[in-house]
C-alpha cells in the first residue's frame, strides 16, 4: 500500500479542496435564494446578484465538481490500473495549480470580469489555466492507463477518457475569443452562431461535467461498496456509445423558438429525446445491479446514495427531454421551472454521487471504517429532503409564471403584468431558501463525519508509527 | 465485444472517441458556420458606438444576463408583451449573444426607445420607487465609476467598430450608468416595431 501513500494524500487534497469550495458556492446560494425574495441583501460592488451567480455556478461546476472529478479519478484510476499514478509530483502540482485557479476565478467574477457566456464566464488569461490544467490531467490519465497493469479497461475508464477528450474540444471552441486588454475580451463568433456556439458547449458542459466523470464514479463505486458485479456489461457499451454520440447534437434544445435556424432546433429536438435510451441505459444497469439483492438498501449506508443519486439521474433525463419539445419549452423555458431542473441534477444526482464516493475513498486511505454510519444517514435524508423540497417548489412557480405570463383576456389583452406575476414568486422563493438551509445542514454533517474520519485515521497511523 | 482490441488501447479508445464526438460537432455546430444563414445581418442595424458599446460591457460585468433575456419568441402572448419577436439579424454585432436563459426580470429585447434616458437613470437608482415588488438590486452606485476611454477605445479597435475620435474624447467623464443607459436605448432598434401592450 506505501506506493499508494503519496497519490492517496493528492486524491485526499483533491477532495478536502473540493469540499471547500462547494461551501464557499452554497453559501453564496443561499446568499443568492434570499437575495432573490429581499433585494436589500445585494452588497454592491461585489455582493450584487449578478456577479454572484456566476460565482455560485462556476464554485459548484468547477471548484466543486471539477475538484471532486480531478481527486476521484486519479482514485480510481490507481486501482483500475493496479498501479500508482504515472507521474505523482505532476499530479501533486496539480491539485496546487487547481487551487490557485479556482481562487483567481472566484475573484475575478466578484470583480465582474465575465464574458456572458454560461458555463464559460472566466476571461482569457483563466481559461489558458484552466486549459494547462487540463493537459496535465490528459498527460496522468493516458500515461498511467498506457502503463497499466491489467488488460481490460473497465468501463469506467471509458468514461473519464471520453471527459477527457471532450471538454478539451468543448472548452476550447467555445472559448475562442479576440482579447481586447488584460481582463476583457470579446466572443469569436457574433448573434446567432454566437449562441450556437456557446449552447453546443453549455448542454455538454452538463453532459461531460455533470454526467460522464460521475458515471464513471458510480460505475466504479457501486460494485465496490455493495460487493455486486455491474448487471451487463453489454448494456453499458451501448450506453456509452449512444451517449457520447448523441450529446453533441443536442446544445440547440437550449434555444428553442429563438431566431437561430429551426432545422438545428428540430434536429436538437430529435436526438434530446434519443438520450433517454442510453441516460437510462446506465439508470437500469445501476438498479438490477443492486436489484440482485435490495437488502443491501438498508445493510450498507453506502448503496441508498448510489441508488437514489441515479434515480434522480434517471428523472434528470426524462424530464430534460421533456423540456425541450416546443409544446413544454414555450411554457417552462426562462421560468424558474429550469432552476428546479438544475438542482435535482446537482444537489441530488453530483453531489450525491460525489459524496457517496467520498465516504468510501477517506475511511480506505487511513485502513478504517466511517466513523458514523449514523450521521451519514442524517446527512443523506437532509440533502434528500432540502433538494426534493427546492426543486418542486420551484417546479410549481415555474408552471405558475409560465401560465400567467401567458395568459390573455377574452378581448385579447394580456392578464398580468410582469409585476403581478413577479410577486407570486416570493412566497416560493423564501421557501426555497428554507429548502436550501436544509440541503446545507445536511451538507454539515457530512464535513463533520469526513472531519471525524480523518481525525480517527490519523490517530491510527500516528499509533502505528 | 468487450474483448475487442479497442477496449484494450487507450490511444486508439480516444481516437474513436474524438471522432464519435465530433460528427453531431461537425453537423450542427461547424457546418452551419460556414453558410450564410448563420451570420444574417439586418440592413438597418449599425455597430455600437463608444458609449454604447461601454455600456454592453457594463451589461455583461454586472451579470445582468442572470436575470433578463433579449430574445422575443414568436408567440402571442410574448409579441403582446414586449413588442416584435427577435430576428436573426438584428444580433451581428453582439459578441457574444446576450440572449440569456432566465427572466427573473422582463425580457430587453425591445427595451431601446421605450422609456426616457430620466427614466433609466431614476430605475437604475431605485427600482423599488417605480415597482414596489421588484427585486431588482439598486444600480446609482455605477454613476460613481468613471469610463476610460483608452480602455473603450481598445475594445471599439478589437472589434473593429469604426468611431470618431471626438467620441472617444466624450467619454471623459461619463460614468458607467451613462453608458448603460445609452446601452440600454439602442437595444433592438434595428427592427421597426408596434408599440407593446404593457411593460
Ligand atoms: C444550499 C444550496 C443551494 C442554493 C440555496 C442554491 C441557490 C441557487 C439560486 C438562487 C440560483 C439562481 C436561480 C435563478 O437565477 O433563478 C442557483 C443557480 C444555479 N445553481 Fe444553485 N443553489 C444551491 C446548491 C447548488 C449546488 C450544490 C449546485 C451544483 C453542484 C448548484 C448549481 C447551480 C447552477 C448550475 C445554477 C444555474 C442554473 C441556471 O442557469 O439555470 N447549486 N442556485
Ligand atoms: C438526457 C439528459 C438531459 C437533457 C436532455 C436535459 C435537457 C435540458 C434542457 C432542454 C434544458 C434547458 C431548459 C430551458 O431552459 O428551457 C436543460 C437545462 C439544464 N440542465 Fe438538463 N437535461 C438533461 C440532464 C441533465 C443532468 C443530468 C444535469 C445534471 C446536473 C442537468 C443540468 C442542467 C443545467 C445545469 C441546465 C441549465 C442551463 C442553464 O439554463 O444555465 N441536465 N436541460
């Protein structure tokens, strides 16, 4: 195992960061729910709703998500290969690099440097260091899977090269852009190409970020903590084709009934709806792999988390088709319907999964057990209770504005104006941020079961020596 | 299957992948880039001047995007809200789009002409006093941001907008909310519309 000592204290680093500044996001989530019902809690310059949404989405996606990919890989990665990281100081200077980079973007959004792009909002100079970041993940991933010491390749391996290879082509294009100073520059493509650009880019920043690395995650993670072999293996092949395959047509669902070229929306259209096949293709492995034995719910704490965390994968992607047939899309799309979308794919679906992982990874680095299985049942129905509670409140505002902005009198004139329809809102958004204290507390008592298990691990190795 | 070579060599898995990648890349996204269809440009439509263009980067440094959209869908309702649906030509100087996705605050397609510059400047100053229940943040605070003119002189170059220089020299001591405000007048302007219905 001391061959191992090294890269599990950089997969440690990974994690620790990536519980950071997922506190840093959720705290400005908060800060943003309550923003959103009492607008004397915007704090200008730097404290305005504005800069700190994008604050709130690239902490999560990036700090977050990309902290928790980077750390969680290179776990995996060791043990799919039977052997340590390639290169272990390349991957150490990594994490350092990851931390410095996050910290710029963070503050370089307060400071409202930001090119408008969804997903994509950190000026040129980040997104070189976001680009050198990811040549030195590509450089460990392929070196150590070309240095490895088993033949197959698991089908988690598929998938974290297939992140690998496609936010590269993703992050790049979309980020092409024509620098005008130090800290501002203007988008390579104009109006309508503009944005086709930067939704091929922004639903698959979804689809290679949020979907593909926490596949490979669960793929990886379930068989181990419930001892159950993955269901098919022929099933997952297919999956993994017709997903990577079909992502990529599907950004224009994101600009239905706006003026860019109805074949692109249709076809966008089209194979959104195909995506249900291999989304669920991954769903139905998840489930009959623990269906050879449901007990494994309620004996190990571990499996309830992968199993709820792909169901609400699996509601994720039947309700995102839904949303982009035009019939759905007219009613839902720019309502806080999409924001209910969003959180019961992040809070229940990644951070989820993400944690899950995180229970099984921290108690094996030290050779211990969780230090409580009890707490991490608290924090399991909290986050499941916060994030059921944020997204259906903000499913029926969603319905409600949609249906009100559009309603018409007998005589032709509009109902409601935008004001009426606006304070309707606020009673579900002031519960939203009660659902959001929740989904926090919740993610308290994860830190702290975490924070404990260290500590006991610590202890351990300290007794050893 | 799964035993075939491909499983076995990553170099090769990551080729394939890329290739596999890219053909819906290639059909949707490149393809339509180099036809004309994808770069329309209104006849009537001109490039920002100076202070306009300085008030779209204000625009875009307060995130204003989070929270309102510049794009009418051809739908009823929506034309009777805010007035003619977007055309495609009217966005061929806009890098990037700034069509946004989520309108906790009404739709700026039409905004340009619709009120006094007064009006905007007491808006941005206290949206509350015009909406009691608007939960727009209070923007006065931009008046106290100077321009710099050399700064938006750069831009105008790297996007290539002709301009005078007696309109570069005219930003000496406007202010931030200035420019947002002229911003804000010559939005979707290009395209001649009926009056909306209400706000
Ligand atoms: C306490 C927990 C959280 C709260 C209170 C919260 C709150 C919010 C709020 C108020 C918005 C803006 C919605 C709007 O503009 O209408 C938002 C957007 C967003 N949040 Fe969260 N959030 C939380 C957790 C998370 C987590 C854990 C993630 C990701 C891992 C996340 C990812 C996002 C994303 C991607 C958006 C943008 C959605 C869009 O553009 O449609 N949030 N959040
Ligand atoms: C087959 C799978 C999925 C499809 C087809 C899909 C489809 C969609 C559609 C059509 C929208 C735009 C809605 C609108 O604005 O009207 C959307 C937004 C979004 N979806 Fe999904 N979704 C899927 C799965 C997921 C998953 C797994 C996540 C994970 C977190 C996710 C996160 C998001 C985010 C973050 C946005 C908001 C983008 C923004 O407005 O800034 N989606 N999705």
């Amino acid at each position: 195992m001391s061959d191992y000592q090294y890269d599990n204290q950089t997969v440690k680093g990974f994690i620790l960061s990536s519980i950071f500044w997922g506190v840093v996001g959720i705290v400005v989530g908060l800060l943003l729910s309550i923003q959103m019902w009492s607008p004397s809690h915007n704090f200008p310059p730097f404290f305005t709703f504005g800069r700190l949404r994008v604050v709130h989405t690239n902490g999560l996606a990036f700090g977050l998500g990309i902290g928790a990919i980077f750390g969680i890989s290179y776990y995996i990665l060791m043990r799919l290969t039977k052997r340590p990281l390639l290169f272990p100081k390349l991957a150490r200077f990594h994490l350092h690099l990851f931390n410095v980079a996050i910290a710029l973007a963070a503050v370089s959004l307060f400071a409202g440097m930001n090119q408008s792009l969804e997903y994509a909002e950190l000026e040129w100079p980040l997104d070189i260091g976001v680009v050198i970041l990811w040549v030195i993940f590509a450089v460990n991933v392929f070196g150590t899977i070309i240095k490895r010491k088993e033949e197959q390749m698991y089908i988690s391996l598929w998938y974290i090269i297939a992140t690998v290879v496609a936010v590269a082509v993703l992050y790049i294009v979309n980020n092409l852009s024509i620098p005008a100073g130090l800290f501002k520059s203007y988008h390579l493509f104009a109006g309508v190409n503009s944005a086709n650009v930067e939704w091929w880019y922004g639903h698959n920043a979804v689809g290679f970020i949020f979907t593909t690395p926490i596949l490979a995650m669960f793929y990886y993670f379930l068989p181990k903590s419930t001892g159950m072999p993955i269901y098919s293996h022929r099933l997952s092949i297919i999956a993994f084709w017709s997903l990577t395959f079909g992502y990529l047509w599907t950004g224009a669902h994101h600009l239905v009934y706006t003026p860019l070229p109805d074949w692109i929306q249709t076809l966008a259209i089209v194979f959104t709806i195909f995506l249900i096949a291999p989304s669920w293709g991954s769903v139905v492995n998840g489930f009959y792999t623990v269906g050879a034995d449901w007990s494994k719910m309620r004996t190990n704490y571990l499996t309830k988390f992968f199993i709820w965390g792909i169901a609400f994968y699996g509601l994720q992607t039947v309700q995102g088709p839904t949303q982009a047939l035009r019939v759905v899309s007219q009613l839902i799309h720019y309502t806080d319907w999409v924001p209910g979308h969003v959180h019961m794919g992040t809070m229940g679906w990644v951070t989820m999964t993400v944690a899950a992982c995180i229970y099984y990874i921290i108690p094996k680095i030290y050779n211990t057990e969780i230090y409580s299985e009890k707490v991490a049942n608290i924090h399991f129905w909290l986050v499941l209770i916060g994030q059921l509670m944020f997204s259906i409140t903000m499913w029926i505002t969603g319905i409600q504005q949609g249906a009100m902005w559009k309603a018409v009198n007998p005589d032709g004139t509009l109902k409601y104006t935008f004001m009426e329809v606006l304070s309707k809102n606020y009673p579900y958004w002031q519960l939203r941020t009660v659902a959001g204290l929740i989904f926090t507390v919740g993610m308290l008592f994860f830190i702290y079961n975490i924070h404990m298990t260290i500590r006991k691990g610590k202890a351990l190795v300290a007794a050893k020596a | 299957m799964a035993n075939s070579v491909l499983y076995k060599n990553p170099i090769l898995f990551a080729v394939v992948v890329t290739v596999v990648v890219l053909i819906g890349t290639v059909v949707t996204l490149f393809y339509p880039m180099m036809t004309a269809e994808m770069h329309p440009k209104l006849e009537g439509l001109k490039p920002y001047t100076p202070l306009e263009l300085a008030g779209k980067d204000v625009y875009q440094q307060e995130g204003c995007i989070g929270c309102h959209t510049q794009t009418v869908r051809p739908l009823k309702a929506e034309v009777l809200r805010y007035g003619e649906y977007s055309k495609a030509g009217e966005f061929a100087y806009d890098q990037p789009f700034l069509w946004g996705s989520k309108r906790t605050g009404p739709d700026l397609a039409r905004i340009g002409g619709k009120y006094p510059d007064a009006w905007h400047q007491m808006h941005f100053e206290d949206p509350q006093s015009f909406f009691a229940e608007s939960n727009m943040p209070k923007y006065g605070w931009l008046k106290n941001n100077k321009l710099n003119p050399s700064d938006v002189e750069a831009h105008m170059k790297a996007l290539g907008f002709p301009y005078k220089p007696d309109e570069i020299t005219a930003l000496n001591g406007k202010s931030e909310l200035d420019a947002l405000v002229a911003y804000m007048q010559v939005i979707g302007t290009a395209v001649k519309k009926p009056a909306a219905q209400t706000e």
